[in-house]
C-alpha cells in the first residue's frame, strides 16, 4: 500500500502536470519555461508518467479543461483532498463527455476495457490479465514484488511464477497474494469476489486482519468493510463463465446480477425497491447480445425495464 508520503507526492505531480497543461494550451513556452518544463519532466519518473496520462485525456476534451483555468486547478485540489481523486476536475471542467469516457480512471489505469469487448493484457513478467467488458487495471512492478490493482470491474490472473517477487491484488478492500497460480476477481458495489482455479492464493483485507487461503475451486466473497464470507465450492468448468460469454448464477441477489449485465450496456441500470434489488435468482445467458439479454432477464424474473433517455435504465 501506498504511503501517505506517496500519495502526497502523487497528488502534488497532478496539480503541476494539469498546470503545465493549462499553460502549453496558451501557446509555445518561451526558453526559460521550457527549461522549467523539461526538467520538472526529468526530476522523477513519476513526473512524466503522469504528464502523459493526463494530456492523453485531455487531447479528446479539446480545449474544454482551458476555458476555466483557475476553476480546473481549484476542483483538483478540492478533489484530491476529499479523497475523490479527479472527479471534480471531471465534474466542474470537463463535464459529461469526459465522465462518460471515463476520464477519471483513465489517469489512474494502464489498461481499461469499454462495453462492448474483453481484452488480454500481457505483463512485463509474462503474466497475464484476461479483463472482462468496464474494467480497468494499474500496474506497480518493482524490484521485490508484482503489484497490480483492479480499479473496477473483473479480471482473470494467469501469474507467472517467480519466488523472488511475489504477485499482488488490490481489488475492493481486499488483497490476493501468490507466487504463480490462476484465479478470478471480481468487484460490484457490494464486495470483491476471488475465485480460484490453479493452486493457492492467500486473502486478507487491505485493512489487516486475519487472512484466509483458498484453493483450486474454492470462491469467496468480502464485502466493503473487509470482512470475509463463507468459503464456497465451486466446479472449475463453470468458475469464470464470462470468458466464454455466458453470465452464470446461482442463488445470487438481483442487483449484483443486473450489475454485471449492466457492465455491457451504456449508462447506468438502476433497480427500484429493495425488496427486488434484495431478490435471489439463478440463472444463465448468453452475453453475445447484451441489451436482448436484458429484454429476457425481465421476461424470465417476472419484472419491467424501461429506458429513460439513453444513458439510463431502470428496472422494477
């Protein structure tokens, strides 16, 4: 985990990279800048990592983050101490096109997948990451270890072994720890799930605490605050469906399983009333065809969808 130290110096490479934004975008620097610009550029890796993310964003808003300077560097600093990152740049400044292209996890993530696909990501170390549709990863590889975060969605790990560096998640409150194995994880609103299908990962929430070991087969859940539920057996032939396209459940709550559909659907899905989000349902289909999906989902569980506008809908 990241030290306060870190996260300041991070947020700080931020604030300066969005300022050297706002002033490329007035026009070329003059000498003096320039020389400022390049060995601010040069004084940390960070420094330039962090550049680059952030003009590779803005170079689709155009010339949106330019219109109001002052107010882009106020809703980031305002941002970045409540904790919520760029989302107040995003929300002040470059409003609903860069929310909705994912402008905020774009900064963070070195790998992110939209609606409409799954995508293989290939490691330095030869691993591999199998992301499933509105996911998104960050990797942090060093010297004495192998550190990747699942900022949202769902993924499948194929880790290459290596003793000498150990292989981390941080997905939810939760962090998977192994040497070289294969396993799936995967986050919604209500917890983070690990499922496993070669060998041992070891669990424990990100917090501390007591950490859980699960093998081949075996599948667990932790919700937000870190604590763990039952250990459950799992058949390897069905344990991560999605890679072959289909969304499989069993005794599942509503809202986690129109979740995971939504995944693959523009806008958001809301389900009303809590009985119904409450509900527990099985069932499997074929994720070929998201939105047919939906229509028998609603035939299937007895219930009603209806599109307001087309960025949300909401199902009752």
């Amino acid at each position: 985990m990241d030290s306060p130290s870190q996260n300041n110096q991070m947020r700080k490479a931020r604030e300066i990279a969005v300022d050297w934004l706002l002033r490329l975008d007035d026009g070329p620097l003059d000498a003096g800048e320039r020389l400022k610009f390049e060995d601010w550029l040069a004084a940390d890796p960070m420094h330039r990592s962090v550049f680059e993310k952030a003009r590779r964003l803005f170079s689709v808003s155009g010339k949106a983050l330019a219109e109001k300077p002052e107010e882009t560097r106020r809703a980031l600093r305002k941002g970045e101490r409540r904790g919520a990152g760029l989302l107040a740049l995003a929300a002040l400044v470059l409003g609903a096109a860069f929310w909705f292209a994912d402008g905020p996890l774009r900064l963070q993530a070195d790998a992110i997948t939209g609606i409409d696909g799954t995508r293989i990501v290939e490691l330095t170390d030869g691993s591999r990451v199998h992301l499933n549709a509105s996911s998104a990863i960050a990797e942090d590889f060093a010297a004495n270890q192998r550190r990747i975060r699942l900022l949202r969605g769902e993924a499948y790990f194929e880790v290459a072994p290596d003793a000498e560096r150990p292989f981390l998640v941080e997905a939810g409150a939760v962090r998977v720890r192994v040497l070289g194995t294969a396993f799936n994880v995967n986050v919604t609103a209500q917890d983070t799930e690990v499922t496993v299908t070669e060998n041992t990962v070891e669990i424990a929430a990100l917090s501390g605490g007591q950490g859980v070991a699960l093998s081949s087969g075996e599948r667990i859940a932790w919700d937000g605050s870190g604590q763990p539920g039952p250990v459950e057996t799992v058949p390897l032939d069905g344990a991560v469906p999605w890679r072959s396209g289909r969304l499989v459940f069993e005794e599942r709550p509503f809202e986690r399983v129109t979740e995971e559909i939504a995944r693959h659907l523009r806008g958001r899905v809301v389900v009303m009333g809590e009985a119904l989000r409450a509900r527990r349902i099985s069932g499997s289909f074929d994720m070929t065809d998201p939105s047919h999906v939906l229509d028998s989902f609603a035939t299937v569980f007895g219930v009603r969808v209806a599109q307001v506008g087309p960025l949300l809908t909401v199902i009752y």
